[in-house]
C-alpha cells in the first residue's frame, strides 16, 4: 500500500453536524465525510484490493466506494485529522492476514497417561468377576 497515492485520492466533504449544539451546528459545516474509490484507487494492488473487498465488505457502497465520517470537535480540521487516521487504521487492520494455524501432536507423555488409565480400568473391572475355579 502506497500511503501518499492513496492520500492523494481520497475526497473530503464538510456536512452539517446533526444533533444537539445551539447555533454552531445550524451555521458552520464541521463534520467531515470521506470517500475513498477502492476499485479504482491506484496506491493498492490488485490483492490488497480483493483482500479489502472481503473484508470490509461491509462498510463498502454496492460502487465499491468506503464512506468513513467525523463529527466528534466542533473543528473541521480535527475531525479531518481524525477521519484520515480511522481510514488508515481500518485499511491496515484489514490488510493483516491472520497466520495458518499448524496443528500440534498429542505428546506422547498424554497418550501414555491415558492407556495407563486404561489399563487400570480394565483390571478394576476384571477384578469385579466372579473367580473362576
């Protein structure tokens, strides 16, 4: 992932806050949408993008097109610093491909333990019977 390219394409829009605030919510525009084009973004490869298209399938448009918002500081630049860190998080924790899981042997110390309570089994219940003269 090339971070400046995909910094360069990402698109910014100043909304209205919804919500409580008095005035300040009625006139200034603080709350900031991005939009960012994962199909044709070209700072991603080819598997990062398919990699992405699953995992966040989600959070993505039927456009292929992820919409992340801020509206927590009643400043446009904070949440604009805000939404682009959420955006790079989410992309980096998207891209980790988890390790394969390698089954372990039963160690031979386990197996042992247990074909010895068999066998104490196996004598308890052989010393149950009647003898036989």
């Amino acid at each position: 992932m090339n971070k400046d390219v995909v910094l360069s394409e990402l698109n910014f829009k100043a909304v209205r806050s919804s919500g409580a605030g008095g005035q300040n919510v009625n006139k200034v525009s603080s709350k900031v949408v991005l939009n960012f084009d994962l199909v044709n973004s070209k700072g991603l490869t080819d598997d990062e993008k398919s990699l992405l298209q699953t995992k966040i399938a989600t959070k993505l448009t039927q456009d292929g097109i992820l919409i992340l918002t801020s509206e927590e500081d009643r400043s446009q630049l904070k949440n604009k610093e805000k939404v682009i860190k959420k955006f790079f998080k989410l992309l980096e924790n998207a891209l980790v491909v988890p390790k394969e899981r390698k089954e372990t042997k039963i160690p031979r110390a386990v197996k042992e333990k247990r074909l010895n309570a068999k066998k104490v089994m196996s004598n308890l219940k052989q010393n149950r019977k009647k003898p036989n003269f």
